[in-house]
C-alpha cells in the first residue's frame, strides 16, 4: 500500500506534502480502517446470522470438530474476521490500485474496449473478494450455510453486465482514489 500510494501520489498530484497525504490515505484509510469496517460487520453479521443455533434455515448442518465438547459453544472473533478481511483485500489490492494504475491510460478513455476492460477489473476484484471472505469463514465448523457469503458475486456479475451498457467504472470511481491528495 505505501509504494502504490506513493505511486498514484506521484501520478496524480504535484506536491510532496500531497503524495505523503495520499500515502497515508491509502495505508491508513483505504487498508486499515476499511478492513476494520469490513472485520466489524462481518463480525455482528457472519456471527449472528451463520453462527451455531440459527434455526430456519435449510440444508447441511456440519458436525463439531473433534476436540470440542457438546456442552462448549464457539464463538466467531474478531481477531478471525480482521484477518479474514486484510487476507481478501491483496487481490483487491493488485487489481485496483497496482494493475489499474498501470492500465489506467487504456482504461480512462471513453471507448467500449476501456468500459469493458475497466469493469472486468472491478468485477474480478470485489469476486476475488467474496470468494477469499467465503474460504475464510467456510474453513471455520461451527458456521453455517456460508456458501450465502458468495452471493456478492451474482449481484456485481448483473452490475457488471449492466454496466456494459454505458457506465465506466473507473471513471467514476478512479477520482476517489485520489480524494485527499490535493
């Protein structure tokens, strides 16, 4: 994160004290407290609503582990989650803030071609994501019914679809990369 930010830094603004706060901005805020967002609600959310004892809904059930006793109740924490997070955020990382800035010139432009290669990017990021999130929670036996946790990926694979159709991703989000550095 700090050689990317420094890089976007570098490409986007002209003063040192605007790619030092850029820097910041990404490792602090874009890194550490989004993971910290993320970790929370997955936290009260995955906890709650895939954790043990949650009747209605159906399909499999798993089996306690072997060195759990009946009577002992685990628990989700947030230690778990927050590295869970940080472990699904490397690839956004490469595809958003390394592979976008190297491709951006391509994909800042108002062609077809830059709108599809653009959206893909985005779309192969927030999936990677969702699936990185499911294999973290998925390898823990005590929750349920986490094949729910990759559902993201239908609602951004229509999004993206949608998109085709006109809105470019990257040019809508790409300046809020760089918010905070001027």
């Amino acid at each position: 994160m700090l050689l990317t930010g420094l890089a976007w830094g570098v490409a986007t603004t002209y003063s040192a004290a605007g790619i030092v706060r850029l820097t910041f901005i990404y490792v602090f805020v874009h890194f550490l407290a989004i993971s910290l967002l993320v970790a929370t609600a997955a936290f009260f959310l995955v906890g709650r609503l895939l954790g043990p004892g949650i009747a209605g809904l159906p399909g499999r059930r798993r089996q306690q582990g072997l060195f759990i006793q009946a009577e002992e109740r685990e628990q989700l924490e947030f230690g778990y989650c927050f590295d869970v997070a940080i472990r699904a955020f490397f690839p956004v990382w490469v595809l958003l803030y390394v592979v976008q800035f190297i491709l951006w010139p391509l994909i800042s432009r108002d062609y077809w071609i830059s709108l599809f290669f653009g959206n893909t990017l985005y779309l192969a990021a927030f999936g990677y994501y969702s699936v990185i999130s499911f294999l973290g929670y998925n390898a823990l036996p005590f929750l349920h019914h986490t094949q729910f946790l990759l559902s993201p990926i239908l609602v951004c694979a229509i999004l993206w679809f949608a998109s085709l159709f006109g809105f470019n991703i990257p040019q809508h989000i790409g300046p809020v990369f760089v918010i905070g550095a001027r």
